[in-house]
C-alpha cells in the first residue's frame, strides 16, 4: 500500500498503545507511522488508525476486565485472517476475544470479535 490509502478506519481509543498493538498482533498489520497521538496501522487491504480519545472524553471512559462490548454501534468492520484459530489465541492472549460461534458466508468462515477497549468487529478466514 503505498502512499495515502485510499479507505480505512479511524478508531478513538483510550489507550492507543495497547490498541494499535492488539489490531497488529490478531489482524496482522504493520505500523505505517506513529505520533503522540495516533498510530497508523496498515495492510494490504486496509489502514487502521488507532487515535487517542480527547482527555475529558478518556476521563469519562472505564474500561472494564472483560471490556463492556460497544456492540450497539451502527458500523462493524472485518478482516480477513489467515486463521481464526490464531487470531483467537492472540486476541484473547491481549485482552480481547474472539468468538467460538461462526457463520457460513461465500468463500469465507466469520466469527465476532472484541478488542481491549471493547469495540466490536470481525474476523474471517477463508475457505477458498
């Protein structure tokens, strides 16, 4: 991917350290750049930028051991593993998890998945 990507996916987080480090470790990514502020993951399919929450907004949020699932957001993205077995010993090795309930789709296995700070999304794994 080089240059500006043309998608991606902007994540708020808490602790953007351990979040950054969680989406590289069960998704695969590699660190693209890095401020104070923000880290910028990417892949061949996708950058995922991992920004740290406003102070009053991180003051306000707890993140609980299990995390709360913010599953009631209107947006849910997936990624394409090359093994959801793996992604499910990495995740849950960095406080998140992955589900043991998965789903059919055309070419493809998908289980849920949560990160550290709670945010929902998805991991499939192809069976093509």
């Amino acid at each position: 991917m080089p240059g500006p990507a043309r998608a991606g996916i902007f994540i708020y987080a808490k602790d953007p350290d351990r979040l950054s480090g969680f989406y590289q470790s069960v998704l695969g990514m590699i660190p693209a750049h890095r401020t104070d502020q923000m880290a910028v993951l990417r892949s061949p399919d996708l950058q995922i930028i991992v920004h740290a929450m406003p102070s009053q907004t991180a003051a306000e949020v707890v993140v609980a051991c299990p995390p709360k699932l913010r599953d009631s957001a209107a947006i849910k993205f997936f990624c394409t593993v090359p093994s959801l077995a793996d992604a499910q010993e990495a995740a849950q090795a960095l406080g998140g998890q992955v589900s043991g309930d998965q789903w059919q789709g055309p070419g493809f296995v998908v289980r849920n998945a949560s990160a550290p700070e709670g945010n929902v999304f998805q991991v499939r794994e192809s069976t093509s």
